[in-house]
C-alpha cells in the first residue's frame, strides 16, 4: 500500500523551509504511475479514512504471508503495506519497526545492492525525514539513489523521485551546495520525459528560478521564469 506522496516536514531550517514547501508542493511523478495493487478491502479502508479497518486487514494480511511462509519479497511487502499506514498516521515508532523488518528480509534474502530494496529504503527515510531525522533519512536516501543508478542510469523517470527524497533532505537542512545538483537533474528529467513546453512544468521551472534566486543570482534564475510564463501563456 504504497500511498506515496511526501509526509508533512516536523522540522527544517528556517533558511529551507519555503523552498521546500514549494518544491514539496509541485512534486509529481514524471511518468504515469503504475495501478494498486488489489489489496482488497484495505485500500479501500484507508482511502475512505476507516484507518483502524485498515490496519486490522493489513495485519491479518501480514500474518497469513508470515504463516504461508510466501519468501521475501511477499512477506516484505506485506510489513510495509502495515508500515505505509502507520507513516501515513504519523505513527513512526511502529513504521520504523515494520520498514526495519522489511529491509533486514530483503538484505538477507536478496542482498543489499537489488532494486527491490530502493522501495523500502525510500520509505524508511521518509519516517526519518518526517521526524526531522536527517541524518538518518540521508544515508538511505543515498543508497537507493545508487542501487536505482546502476539500474536505470541517472536520467532515467524511475530515478527521479529517489533523487526527489534526497532533494528534499538537503533542502530541508539548507544544504543549497548539495541540492543544486539534484535540482536541476530533477527538472531536466521531467522536461525529458514531458516534453520542454508541457504544462506541469511551469511549477517546477519557478520552484528552481525561485532556487537559484537564493543561491546563484538573478540572472540564471529570470530565464527559468520566462520560460515558466511562456509555458502559462501569459
């Protein structure tokens, strides 16, 4: 039951907190996202915010794959549909807990460098990240950013929300130096994917102007804009 979406900051320098509300805000995903899942009643129980029906199904789920003995993946995705409701819920002890277990399965299952740990490793730092737990949110958010470059390579759609989480960790902190970069890799990514006039990247042209505004000057910054109002029309 991956929800998605990016949890509400805790905490963030004062210095990072209006870049990144403006970049959480216009993230979207640059290629169309794949269909749920059939989780049964579950995604429907949470989707229409029944939050306690959700959880005693994803539970009784867990514990049917933990008695099938299904193998890794299975059981790891049955911990983290648990562990996606509790993050939703702010509920972070027991996220963590349940997205620890996952990841510990599938390291001893599958190995650290395999692509299906860049889900439950995106997913962890995002417990931290929620906490204001940079530290600890960083390194997880670097790890699946390389497993998910070895396999797609650094401009490929799947890389860009892992470059998108570690983004956003190093704005949150006002790592400028550290998140140019990401952000521009992010932006050039989308444009790839979308085409360089669609226009869901008016926002994501005007979140970087409004980046390089506070870090770079002007100059580099008004060209973004125009092509951000180009797009619009106006």
């Amino acid at each position: 039951m991956d929800h998605g979406g990016v949890m509400r900051m805790t905490r963030s320098t004062d210095g990072g907190s209006s870049l990144l509300r403006r970049w959480l805000r216009a993230a979207r995903p640059v290629s169309p996202a794949p269909a749920p899942p059939p989780y049964d009643e579950s995604l429907t129980a949470y989707h229409e915010g029944r939050y306690g029906d959700a959880e005693k199904l994803l539970a009784a789920a867990l514990k049917r794959a933990e008695r099938q003995a299904a193998g890794a993946p299975a059981l790891a995705r049955a911990l983290s549909n648990l562990a996606d409701l509790y993050r939703t819920q702010a509920r972070w002890e027991e996220a963590e807990t349940f997205y620890q277990r996952a990841l510990d399965l599938e390291e001893a299952q599958l190995g650290r460098d395999h692509p299906s740990l860049v889900r439950t490793l995106n997913s962890l730092a995002l417990v931290y990240r929620g906490q204001g737990l940079y530290d600890r949110a960083e390194p997880l958010c670097q790890r699946a950013l390389e497993i998910v470059e070895r396999v797609h390579g650094a401009g490929h759609p799947n890389t860009a929300p892992v470059v998108g989480n570690l983004l956003t960790v190093y704005l949150a902190q006002g790592r400028y130096g550290d998140a140019g970069p990401l952000f521009r890799r992010s932006v050039a990514i989308k444009e790839r994917v979308l085409g360089p006039k669609h226009p869901a990247l008016a926002g994501s042209f005007s979140n970087y102007a409004a980046f390089l505004r506070k870090t770079r000057g002007d100059a580099e910054a008004a060209a973004w804009e125009a092509r951000a109002r180009a797009i619009r029309g106006e």
